[in-house]
C-alpha cells in the first residue's frame, strides 16, 4: 500500500480540527509530521491520521 501524504490544512479538516490544535500537537510531540522539507509545508500520513 502506498502512503498517502496530505498537507497540513487536509490533515485538519480529517481530524476534524483546527490548524491552532494541530500546531499545539506538534509542538507537544503527540503528532508529528512524516515529512517536512526545508522551509516548506508539513506532510503527514493519512493512514496513521485515520488509525
């Protein structure tokens, strides 16, 4: 199965919150994203989003 990577604003609309939990998430450690270029936008799994 290929991994689906979703930018952050899809990522909270499929939690179903907002982009300030998400932030506060990452900053706590409990969601990470899987990849973040240099300077760039966060990606993050679908799937473990979805578990």
């Amino acid at each position: 199965m290929e991994k689906r990577l979703v930018k952050i604003g899809e990522a909270a609309a499929l939690l179903g919150v907002s982009l300030d939990t998400l932030g506060k998430w990452e900053k706590t450690g409990e969601l990470l994203p899987d990849r973040k270029p240099k300077g760039g936008t966060r990606f993050y799994d679908a799937a473990k989003l979805l578990a």
